[in-house]
C-alpha cells in the first residue's frame, strides 16, 4: 500500500486540501491517505473560515511515500522550522514530495526546489521568483514533474497533478477511474496554460465542448483545422481563435496531447507494436510517435511500456 500524507503546514486552503484526499483516499488505487501537521492530533485554520481536524502528527512523514503539501494561506507564515526538517528528511528518505498551489513556498523554504524548475499558481509566481531565486519559476504551466519533486498551480491544477501521479504509479486506466468518480477530464498536460482569456464560453451553448469531444472520438483520422471548423461552425480562424480562449494551447496541440495519451494507453494495455500503436492513436508512424511522445512524456514508447509492466508486476 503506497502511503500518502498530506503536510499542513500552518494555516491551509481547504481545496486544496481535499483534492489529493478525493484523489488518494477513496480507492480504487492502492493508496493509504492521512493528513499531518505540527503538533497533530490537532484542529488546524483554513484560509476559507473553518478548522479542519488533523489526526497525525509530522511522525506520519517518517512512513510516507509520497508527501503532498497543499496550499498555505496568507497568515501561515512563519513556517515552522519542524515542518521544513521533517519535510526535508521525508525528501532525504526517498519520498515523492509535490506540491499544490502555494504549497510550493513550503518546499522552496525547505530548500526542496533549489536549482529546480517549479510553478505555483500564476497569481503567486513572481514572489516565489523573488523569494527563493535558486528556484526557476514557470508561471505558464498546470504542473511541473521534476522527479521526486512536482509542483502544481492554482487549485483545480492540483487534480491535474494527482492524477498525473496515479498514472505515473498504475497507469492511465486507473487514473481514468479516478477522474470518472470525481467527474473531471482524465488528462491534461502539464505544459497546458494556467491562465486562458476565457474559460468558459461567451453565450451559452456557444463553446467547443461538443468539437473536443467530436476529435477525441476521431484521434486515428487525419483531421484538419479546416474539418474541426466546421464540426464547429466557424471559420478556421475564428475556431482557432476560440479554441485557445477556451483551453490555453491549439487545436493541434491539444489534438496531439489527446494522441499521446492514447498511445499511452495502448502501449499499457495491448501488445501492439509501436508503429501499429502510431497508427491507433493517429500519429501516423513511429518516428512522429516517438518524437512527440518523448517532448510530451520525456521517455521512449518502449522505455514507457517496459517501465509501466514493471511498475504493474511490482504492485
């Protein structure tokens, strides 16, 4: 059972909080879920009004696997010094440490992000530039995977992290799972934009929900931005257009991230070969495979599906 503690640090976002708790501590991946904090068992402020009761105190972090430090309201500060050594130690035993949101100011104060790329939420990044300069902050990014160490940005980026994470450990069906129980998309880059001119559509009825998912069901076929206009009734410039407000990336890009996504999944649940899986997933052949899996995910297919048995056989 792969143990996940959650690290308040002092005073905490209640969101932000509950994310990785729906996400790690309902099932049906193999995770043991609690939460700690300084002097825990103990009753903790939330930024949003409410104490929440923690039932740990920051002994949790010496049996953790994975620590996750969700994001810290304004009047957390002074950060005790207990928690950054017991969360400096938790990283020097080998545990995955991430963050959520302002959640990164605690790792960066316990020297975690040094000499490491990171984001926060985009309302928040220049101070952590300023604050900790060691520490390369991408403001444009939903999430940041360095290794042991992954930082997201604001709020709703957390569950792009978690599940990030759960495919990481058990592949994309579980991950999927998890994202049909808490009804959100099953995947979303990291690299995708935090911050999109307009999130939601202007009139409505009047957004590009129904042409995504009109793509995603046609992810094998050469698909045009001339063909997507027109499932959506637009111009190819105004669909481009609209196409970034709503999501933050490309029709293109966005198309190429749902193709890597399913060549994930055929590479973990078939045995196809890598130019058959190219084909699937309509990426055409291996070298484009290869080359937009390794920008994407940082690895080769093979390397991919090897790493994925393993993690599977072990589990």
């Amino acid at each position: 059972m792969h143990r996940v503690v959650g690290l308040i640090a002092n005073q905490v976002v209640a969101l932000d909080l509950s994310i990785p708790a729906q996400v790690f501590g309902r099932g049906p991946a193999p995770y043991a879920w609690t939460v700690c904090a300084p002097g825990g068992p103990c009753q903790v402020p939330t930024e949003n009004g409410f104490d929440v009761v923690v039932p740990r105190g920051l002994d949790a972090l010496e049996e953790a696997d994975t620590v996750i430090v969700p994001g810290i309201g304004d009047d957390a500060w002074p950060m005790p010094e207990a928690v950054l050594d017991a969360l400096e130690a938790a990283a020097d035993r080998g545990a995955r440490v991430a963050s959520i949101c302002t959640g990164a100011f605690v790792l960066a104060a316990a020297g975690l992000l040094d000499g490491r790329r990171a984001t926060t939420h985009w309302r928040y990044a220049g101070l952590l530039a300023r604050s900790f300069p060691n520490v390369t902050v991408d403001p444009d990014v939903l999430f940041v995977d360095d290794g042991d160490v992954l930082t997201s940005a604001g709020v709703a980026a957390g569950i792009d992290l978690c599940l990030h994470m759960v495919r990481a450990d058990h592949g994309a069906d579980a991950a999927n799972a998890v994202a049909r129980r808490i009804v959100v998309a099953g995947h979303r880059d990291g690299g995708q934009a935090q911050f999109v001119e307009r999130p939601l559509p202007a009139e409505p009825g009047g957004g590009l929900a129904a042409t995504r998912g009109w793509m995603e069901q046609r992810l094998a076929e050469p698909l045009t931005i001339e063909a997507m206009a027109a499932h959506a009734g637009y111009s190819p410039r105004s669909f481009a257009r609209r196409f970034v407000a709503e999501t933050g990336t490309t029709p293109l890009q966005w198309l190429i991230g749902r193709r890597v996504a399913e060549a994930q999944r055929l590479l973990e649940a078939t045995d196809l070969g890598v130019d058959a899986v190219a084909d699937r997933c309509g990426l055409g052949s291996a070298p484009a495979l290869r080359a937009h899996f390794g920008r994407i995910v940082g690895t080769t297919p093979t390397a991919y599906r090897r790493g994925f048995r393993t993690i599977k056989a072990s589990a």
